[in-house]
C-alpha cells in the first residue's frame, strides 16, 4: 500500500483513503484531500521534510507524518 511520503515529485496520482483519526484526519480533509482527488507531488524539502503538493487546483504543504495518512490507488 502507497501513501504520499512514498511518491517522487512530478508524479501525479489518486487518493484512494485517508486514514488516522479525530481532528487530524478531519483537518486533512477540509484541505480537500478526499477519496478520489487527483493530487501532484511538486517538491520535497532536502530532508523530506515538507512534502509540497497541488490539489484541487492550490498548492498545500504537508508534514511527512501527515502524508504518510494519505493511502493511494495502486
């Protein structure tokens, strides 16, 4: 199972969950990260540490524990 940590910038792929639970998970999907949005790796930080991607059309940046939350369509 891919999550977003695991993707290489330029790639673009397709949210297939959003996993953890309470506020975090809620606050992730109020960024617009939901089951079945398309979601583009921009860029990483040197030390992989925040993921920059674009999603439903405005850039967003994301912590690597966040982004591990995030599973994808294989």
């Amino acid at each position: 199972m891919k999550t977003l940590r695991d993707i290489k910038p330029g790639d673009t792929v397709r949210v297939a969950k959003v996993t953890g639970t309470g506020a975090i998970r809620r606050r992730i999907m109020d960024m617009g990260i939901t089951k079945g949005v398309s979601v583009t790796v921009r860029k990483t930080a040197p030390l992989g540490d925040p993921v920059e991607i674009t999603v439903r059309g405005y850039e967003l940046s994301l912590r690597k524990i966040d982004a591990e939350m995030i599973i994808l369509e294989s």
